[in-house]
C-alpha cells in the first residue's frame, strides 16, 4: 500500500467548534508531517513526527494540536479556529533514510466560518 | 521568509515545446526535490537529486543543481497538456525532516 489517506475530504466548521483531522498511512514510515496550503502558494510546513515523537513545531497557534497515536495514523485536533485558517491541509509521510522523499496525501480543504 | 523563489511564475507553452523551471534556495541542502500538484489536490514526489549530485534523469524530466549558486532548474521535454499542473521545488536540510517549498511555478500546457 502506498497512499497516504486523509479524512475528511471537505470540512466546514464554525469558530467555537471542535473537530479533528485525520491522516494514516500502511508504509512503515515513521515521519509524518502537517502542512498547511493557501490558495496559489506553496505548503507551509506545520509539525513533524518522528517516531511517533514531535520533533518541529512551526511556531503553530496552539488552536492547531497535532497528535501521533501510533506509527501509521496522524491527527491534528481544531479547536477556535479563525477564518483566516481556511485553507487545504495536507499530510505527508516518508521513511527515515529516504532523504524526505514525501508521499502526500489529497489533503483536506477546510473552511472556517 | 524561508522559501525559495521559483521563477517564471506562470508558465505557457505549446504542446511539444520544452518548459524549463528554476529554484533558489537559501541554505545548505541535503537534497532537493520536485513536486508536482494538479488543482487543489495533494503533491506528487517527481524527482530528487542528491546535493552531491549535478543532473539527474527521469523520463521526460530532467534536474540540475548547483550548490554553488544554491539554485536548481526542472526541464519538462516534449510538454503534453497533460502536465499542466503546479511544480514545487523543496529544499531538504540535512540532519533533519524539515523541508521547505520554494513558490512554485504554475505550468500551462496549451494542446
């Protein structure tokens, strides 16, 4: 299996909502990555995990929360979000000694109200 | 801001012209990658090129990197319409996982 998986594919939300989105991946690759995209520009990294451990923080509001549970799944939890905030999110695994080789997946395209 | 530049911008071009593409980035590299994204979608790994490396192959696509000018360029032979997309450069640094996008360059591809 080499696709990275990403739910939801569309998410709308308010700004007092919780929600969660999700990214998992069957490669044995023990790097995941958040990235979040603008319209017309490129991916702005977010959070990496590395062995399941958080090893970059991108300086992110703390309203975005990422969480590794295992070595295949990836979340990152929402929590008063800001319209400015709409934008795709996109998940991306690679296997350590790939040289960042990243598999991305569809992302999620999420707009605040 | 940590991106590279990429340049042209915008790019069009006839089917079965060649489109070329550069990158600048700022640091020193492990290696450089290309990317590819079709609208709105996720990116897809194209080619990467070692920062040891000078020019790589990979089908119609071919990569260059000059460390010493700490710029690469992606060449896109006999373009068809079907390669009409975004193309991302991304500088990855050595020791690490952190790998920064340049500005990318959107590609049209007229048939």
């Amino acid at each position: 299996d080499t696709e990275v998986t990403q739910t939801p594919k569309h998410l709308v939300m308010g700004m007092t909502n919780k929600k969660s989105l999700k990214c998992e991946q069957h490669m044995g690759h023990r790097a995941m990555y958040w990235y979040k995209q603008k319209a017309k520009k490129p991916p702005e990294l977010m959070f990496v995990y590395s062995y399941e451990k958080l090893s970059i923080n991108e300086s992110v509001p703390s309203r975005f929360s990422p969480e590794c549970p295992n070595s295949s799944l990836l979340n990152l939890h929402l929590h008063a979000l800001q319209p400015e905030d709409s934008a795709l999110y996109l998940c991306a695994s690679t296997g350590v000694g790939m040289g960042n080789e990243q598999f991305f997946g569809p992302g999620t395209r999420l707009t605040v109200l | 801001s940590q991106q590279g530049e990429e340049d042209p911008q915008a790019l069009s071009i006839q089917e079965g012209e060649n489109a070329t593409m550069n990158c600048s980035y700022k640091t020193s590299i492990n290696n450089l990658q290309w990317y590819r994204q079709n609208s709105g979608r996720g990116l897809v790994h194209l080619i990467l090129i070692r920062s040891n490396e000078r020019e790589k192959h990979s089908g119609r696509l071919r990569v260059t990197l000059d460390t010493s000018k700490k710029s690469s360029s992606l060449l896109i032979t006999a373009s068809r319409a079907a390669d009409t997309a975004s193309y991302f450069c991304a500088s990855a640094f050595t020791g690490g996982f952190k790998t920064i996008f340049g500005a990318g360059t959107r590609l049209f591809v007229k048939a």
